[in-house]
C-alpha cells in the first residue's frame, strides 16, 4: 500500500463530513424520539431520577459506573487537593523522591481507612509488597507467573466476593470501588516488578527500602488509583525524580482550562442524559430490537460516544493531576467519531491500557521468535484484556472479535505490502486508493463497532446488533455501509489534517 494518503478535494471533502455528521445527529434524533417508551414506564428498578428543575425531563442514571463514580469523586476530591498542594510544598522544597513518595503512601493509606476500613487498607497495600518481593528474586518469568495466578485468582474465584462481601458485608458501592482499585493495582504491580527486575536495585538494605517506598507509590498512587488511568512506573519514577516545575502563570491557565474543559464534558453528559437514554435502553433488549434502523444504529453511536465521554472525564479529570505531578499521564481518548481501525481504536482509546499490553505482553511473546509471533501476542493480550476486566461471557465475545478484527486488519496490510499487490496499486490514481481503503475498512468498522456494543451493553444487547447486521434489508446494510464510508474518509482527512498542521496534544503535557 502507497504510505502517502491522498488529499482529496473541498467538495468531497465537505461532502463527506457533512453526510457523515448528517447521520450522526439524525440518528440520535431518532434515538430520541424512541425515548417516548419510557414516558410510561414504571421504573421498578430506579433507571431514572428527577432531573434538572429548568429541563423538566427525567434524567437516565441506568449506568451503574456513572452513578458510583459522581458520588465517589465528590467524596475523593478533598483529599486529592490535599494530596496535590502538600506534594507540590515537598517538591518546591526539593524534598527527596523516598520523602515524596512516602507521602503518596500515606494521604493514600489514611483515605483507604476512612473509605473501606483498615482490614481493606491492608488488603491494598499487600499487592505492592508482594511486587516488590518478587522484585528480589530476580526472575521475570516467576513474576509473570504468581501475577498472573494471583489475577487469575482474583477473577476466577470468589475469592474477594467472600472477604469484602460476607467478612466485612461492605456496601455495594464501596465494594465495586475496591474492585476496581483492586484490578487497577494488579497492573501496576506487573509494570514496577518487570521494570524493577530489569533495573535491580535490591544491592543493600537501603535500596530495598526505597524501592519499595517507589513501587508502593506508584501502586496507591491516589489520583489514579480507583479510576485510572494507568500510567508505566518508569514514566512514574522520571516524574518523582524530576526537578521542581515552577508553576508560572500560563502552567496555571492551561492546568485551570484542562480541568475547567473536562468538567464542561461532565455536566454535557449528564445534560444529554435527560434526553437520550441509550443506558436504560440496555435493559429492555426487546424493544431495542424494534427500534427502526435509524434509532436502531444511533443507539449503538450513542453508546459508543457516552462510553467515550466517561473515560474523557475522568481520565481527564484525574489524569491532569497526575500530570500536575510532573508523571506522563497518557492523554485522553480521542473521539470515536473519527476512528475507523480496530489497530487505532485500541491505541487511542485506552492509550495506558494499550502501553502496558505492549511492553509487557505483546514485546515479549513477539521477542521469543516463535512461529506465527504476531498472531499469538497478539491472542495471548487480548487473553490478558479478557481475564483483566472479568471472565463473562460478554468480555470473551468482546475480546474474541476484537482479536479477529485486529488480526485481519493485519492480513489485509500484509496482503498490501506484496509485489503483486503494490502493482495492482501502481495502475490507479492516489485519490482512487484512498477510497478503495476507505472502502474496504467499512465492514470492518461495523464489525469493530458492534464488537464494542457487547462489551457496552452485553451479551444481548450485542447479538441483536450481530443478528441485525446480517439480517436487515440490503437497502438498510448498504446504507449503513455508505455512512461507514464517510466515516472512513472524515478519519483520513483528519489525520492528514493532524500530519500537516503537527498537531501533538503531548506538547500541552511539557507545559
């Protein structure tokens, strides 16, 4: 395949974006009007609540992360304060790493008591002892092997249902905090004991005590240790090792305005969610099944674009104080709405999550020079992804298209490096290649998106679109490819446009 893209012209262009914008906002107009199911509904199971005095609609609070995550953030966020003005007096006192990282372990240690009690805070602070123990003995294949049996065990057991549910009967809300937190660790425990492994510094006694200091830091590091995002332990140590950064009046504005926009994006969601109720939708399978092809498809955009949303806020929320700590927090999301590729939509997404599936399991099988490498790192991460967010039916179908997706996307671009192939290609004008590509990308962007409606909605909720997809009328499917289409091509011409004008978001991050 020809590297250079081809610019088309402003007509096309504009054609493009337009059509692809069109039915975007004319689906979820539709999505809306469907809304009108639940003006009788009876809600037995507390999907909607009173929401804003000045709209006078019922506000859909279905989604059980949103609805734990608001309040939990309210209650965390004086203590991140804390947390965040008393590092920066340490740092511009130019106090040592081990002092700064001491006081990540205790404003974190001291938050987990008053949250969860402190059976729960000891519970936390074992999984960095037992990274930091494995460190010693020097052996990466023994640390990839208890993390992955004590992950295993965690999410194949009943293991942590027993202790915080029957043991210490906590509350439901904050038992799926704990979960998630429990979760988040388990990465960070396999990023410092692989990176530490390769840096050993267990010589003595005193470098045993200040790497575990580093690594128990990083591990409860409090910003990001409920909701992420994950961030590398070598991007966590350049951060506590680096030089006080002055705060000048233009860090201020720039911290001020990232801030400022991802809690203009909360409040936005929580607007959109007095009118369009994609979430509560995912309850009632059977009507969303009868939704036309409109309202039908506008609810699988809509999921994708609130799933986007959550992560936007509070990665963005949580991830500009880590940034504010001077630690390379990966950026936000970029927006569905311009991502065709299931290679693209796992490295733009969750960019910490794509990090750690890089460097810590896809290299690695990759180096050991085994027959069909790619394809197998590739399984064998997307069998990590699997077990990591939960051994349910959904996620195995989710992970399972993904790994199909990705792997014939890779066909494909090996088919496009051939002699043969290039030749074919040389015969026809850029613009004409561009639009072949774009062209056979959309089926696999809908393959793409409806793999991301199981792990939005479900099991369910995922085979009616699957059913649909291969069901409704071809005039339907077609017109559903053409959308695609344009898709494909806004997604093209805005990475031309982000190459052109050197767009790079991580500039915001030297600030």
């Amino acid at each position: 395949m020809k590297s250079n893209i081809a610019r088309l012209n402003k007509f096309e262009t504009g054609f493009y974006f337009f059509t692809w914008t069109f039915g975007i906002f004319y689906g979820i107009y539709q999505l809306y009007l469907a809304g009108s199911y639940f003006k009788e509904y009876e809600d037995p199971f507390n999907d909607f609540t009173t929401g804003w005095s000045w709209i006078g609609k019922n506000r859909d609070v279905s989604d059980i992360e949103w609805s734990l995550w608001i309040p939990f953030t309210h209650r965390i966020i004086p203590w991140i304060i804390v947390h965040f003005l008393i590092s920066q007096l340490l740092k511009s006192y130019k106090q040592s790493s081990t002092v700064i990282c001491s006081w990540y372990i205790l404003i974190s240690m001291i938050f987990l008591w008053n949250y969860a009690g402190w059976i729960c805070m000891i519970i936390m602070l074992t999984q960095p002892c037992i990274a930091c123990l494995l460190t010693s003995f020097r052996s990466k294949k023994i640390a990839y092997i208890i993390h992955f049996a004590t992950l295993g065990v965690l999410q194949l057991t009943s293991v942590l249902d027993i202790v915080l549910r029957n043991w210490l009967t906590l509350e439901n809300d904050i038992y799926h905090m704990l979960i998630v937190a429990i979760c988040w660790i388990q990465l960070r425990n396999i990023s410092c004991s692989i990176d530490n492994i390769n840096d050993y510094k267990h010589n003595n006694i005193i470098g045993f005590f200040k790497n575990f200091i580093q690594s128990t830091a990083y591990c409860l590091y409090l910003p990001t240790l409920f909701i992420g995002p994950f961030f590398l332990y070598s991007d966590f140590i350049k951060g506590i090792n680096q030089r006080f950064k002055k705060w000048t009046l233009k860090r201020i504005i720039f911290f001020i305005i990232n801030l400022a926009r991802y809690t203009f994006w909360l409040y936005f969601t929580e607007f959109s969610m007095h009118f369009i109720y994609c979430n509560a939708f995912q309850y009632h399978p059977d009507e969303v099944a009868k939704l036309n092809s409109w309202a039908f498809y506008g609810m699988g955009y809509c999921m994708g674009q609130y799933f986007h949303n959550k992560y936007v806020v509070f990665y963005g929320l949580y991830g500009e104080i880590g940034r504010g700590d001077n630690i390379d927090v990966p950026l936000t999301p970029k927006c569905i709405g311009r991502i065709h590729l299931y290679s693209e939509m796992w490295k733009y997404f969750d960019r910490g999550l794509y990090q750690f599936l890089t460097r810590y399991i896809y290299i690695p099988i990759l180096s050991l020079n085994l027959p069909l490498n790619k394809l197998l790192a590739s399984f064998m991460s997307f069998g990590f992804v699997f077990i990591w967010h939960g051994v349910d039916r959904f996620i195995f179908t989710w992970s399972l298209m993904n790994f199909l997706g990705l792997s014939l996307e890779g066909f494909i671009k090996t088919i496009g490096k051939t002699d043969k192939y290039i030749e074919i290609e040389s015969k026809f004008s850029s613009i004409n290649i561009r639009r072949f590509h774009c062209l056979i990308a959309s089926p696999l962007l809908a393959l793409s998106a409806i793999s991301n409606f199981y792990f939005f909605a479900g099991q369910e909720i995922g085979n009616i679109y699957l059913y649909r997809l291969f069901h409704d009328s071809p005039q339907i499917i077609g017109t559903l490819l053409f959308f695609l289409y344009c898709c494909c091509q806004v997604s093209t011409e805005v990475k031309l446009y982000e190459k052109k004008n050197k767009i790079d978001m991580n500039l915001l991050k030297k600030i």
